[in-house]
C-alpha cells in the first residue's frame, strides 16, 4: 500500500525505496506486483535512471499486459534512451489498446513534433485536448505551436489563460520534465513563467512585470525572473536597473551565464568602462558558447578603441571575429554603418576587412555609437 500510495514524480526516491522494500516481502498477489513494478519504473524514470526504468516497467507489463499507462511511460523512458522509433511503434500499440487515451495521442504528437511534422504534431494535441480539455500539458505543446510554428499572440496568451484560470493544484498533479532553465515540478508555475518569458519577447512589459512579480513572490531562490526583468530594463534604456537585476539573477544562480553580456552591454551604455573591462575578465572564465565569449571579445574591442589602445582593440575584434560562431556580421554591420566597408554583413572574412578595421580603430568616429 505504502509503494503503490507513494509520488513517484515529486517523491522519487522514497517511493523508489518503498517499492523495492514491498516487493521483498511473501505472498504479494501477482496483480499488485505487477503494479509496483509500474511504479518503481515510474519513479526510476523521474530520476532519470531510464534502463533500470524500462526494466522494472517491462517486468510489469509482462506480469500484467492491461497496464497501458505503464506502456506509455515505458515508451518515455525508451524514448530518452534516444530509441525515438520503438518508443514510438510502443506509443501506437498503447493507442491501439485504448483509442481514447489522451496521453499515448500526447505522445505520438511529441514524436512527431521531434520529428518536424508540426501540423501532424499540432493535430494531436487537438485530439488530445477533445479528449481531455483539461490536458494542461497538451494545451501548453499546442500553445508552443502558434508560438514558434505558426505565429499567432491571441492564440498563445489565450491558451496561456486558459490553464492558469484552472485550480492551481489540479494543474500542478502533472507530471513533466521542467523544459526550461526555470526549475520547478509545479506546472501551474512554469506556465507562469513560459507567459512571462512570451510577453517580455513581444514587449508586452506591464504585463510581463505581473507575471514575473508572482513568480518572485511564489519562488524567490529561482534566478531566471530577475533575467527577464533585466531585458524589460535593458530594452527600457533602464541600464542600472538592469545590472542589478543580473547581478541578483547571478547570486540565485551563478552557473547561468545567460544574461551576463547583457551588463556588459549596460555598462558600456553607462560609459563605465573600467566596470567593462572587470566584467570582461569574468566573462572569459564563464562556460557559455563560443558566440557569447566572442560577443565579450567584442565588447572588450570597443572600449580598448575609445581609450587609444589601437594595438589592444585589434587583438581583441581579432578574437571576436575568429572561430566558430564568431561576431564577424556584427562587426561587419558596423564597419558597413561607418563607411569603411563595402559589402554585405554576410560576407566571409577577407583581406578587406582587415583593413577596414584597422582604418575604423584610428578614427574616434568609427563605431563611436
């Protein structure tokens, strides 16, 4: 009772514990065993053990066959062992064994979603949400679809709506993967967070502010929200503000280095150029991509040229426009701008360039904006 009553979700551990000490024990009926097996599968799944979780499901399914909801789960778990076609030949026989189940519809519309086939994809969730209004997660993939597929702002908020005006404990009783670098199990307030996130990149900021100032209220270790109100501040000219916000996100979570460049780019704007170059020699430490490290190479160019050190801002565009992902159509854009260059942003680098940039880096006007 205690392993089948337990949270394999948000009680992973324990329940996993639970039903491994249960199963020990004499004279379990073979249904109720199959059972636990499910269920130590499914908490083994949440704690990303997946082969120990296809084997405690398969064991189940192979014990007791009806168990479809193990099936489909099963199917999760080979999928994240990157075995995408059995997990999906597995999610059709579970649709085939239960034609109405909105969660193996769900999951044939994720594979195919993975697979690129966004209108198949979107038709699914469709049948899934016929089934089940109240799929929260189906609404939030159908959401994803007028958000990146087919863009359409009414479509995204109105389905964005339509969860967070449900129970907020009734929509947290999902069970997901957090598909963000906001962390939590609630579901309710990762649609919260995905609300905010889409209104701050349709420049919706009184809006996005009430969002993000319930996140801060309902999760104030979490760093992610003082990111977003950092963009609204960038974006509204607000350069203090928006070096404080980062500077807090940085305390919450210092390994997410995704707004970092962003206080550069603020002080920069401020003309504090000492604070630029200290920000420079932290970024260069800080695991990001190769774009973001170029992007700080670039930064570090511009203020070495506004202090006269020539030979010091070359080495550093020189590194920014070196390698993979590199700045080059950014310092292309500005070379272009300026009128030391003739061509396009896109162009590759060439003999030309160079000596564009070595033109611009003497002449205060140049990039002076």
């Amino acid at each position: 009772d205690h392993c089948l009553a337990g949270d394999p979700f948000r009680e992973s551990e324990k329940t996993a514990e639970l039903c491994q000490s249960a199963m020990d024990q004499n004279g379990i009926a073979t249904s109720v065993k199959a059972r636990m097996l499910g269920q130590l599968g499914e908490a083994q799944y949440w704690l990303m053990s997946f082969p120990n979780a296809i084997k405690s499901m398969n064991a189940a399914l192979e014990t007791d066959p009806t168990l479809n909801e193990t099936r489909i789960e099963l199917a999760w778990a080979i999928k994240r062992t990157g075995n995408s076609k059995a997990a999906f030949d597995l999610f059709n026989e579970a649709l085939k064994r239960d034609p109405k189940s909105a969660r193996a519809i769900y999951a044939l519309g994720q594979y195919f979603e993975y697979t690129n086939q966004s209108n198949v994809a979107k038709q699914a969730f469709i049948e899934a949400l016929q089934l089940d209004p109240n799929y929260d997660l189906a609404r939030l993939e159908f959401t994803d679809y007028y958000r990146y597929v087919e863009p359409n702002k009414e479509k995204v908020l109105e389905n964005f709506n339509e969860i967070l005006t449900r129970d907020e404990a009734l929509v947290n009783k999902a069970r997901f993967f957090s598909r963000a670098t906001f962390h939590t199990k609630d579901l309710y307030g990762l649609v919260v967070f995905e609300k905010a996130a889409y209104l701050v990149e349709t420049s919706n900021f009184p809006e996005a502010r009430k969002s993000i100032d319930w996140l801060l209220m309902h999760y104030p270790n979490e760093g992610e929200p003082h990111g977003m109100l950092a963009v609204i501040d960038f974006t509204s000219q607000d350069y203090e503000g928006a070096i404080r916000e980062i500077n807090d996100e940085r305390k919450l979570t210092p390994d997410c280095n995704c707004y970092y460049n962003m206080k550069l780019m603020s002080e920069y704007r401020l003309k504090r150029f000492d604070d630029v170059l200290q920000s420079v020699e932290v970024a260069k430490k800080l695991p990001v991509s190769n774009w973001n490290h170029n992007e700080t190479f670039f930064f570090e160019g511009l203020v070495r040229k506004k202090r006269g050190e020539t030979v010091l801002a070359r080495d550093a565009m020189i590194r920014s426009i070196s390698g993979p992902d590199n700045y080059l159509p950014q310092l292309l854009t500005q070379l272009i701008q300026s009128g030391y260059y003739v061509g396009q942003a896109q162009d590759k680098m060439n003999d030309r360039v160079l000596s564009a940039l070595d033109a611009c880096l003497v002449d205060s006007k140049c990039m002076a904006n």
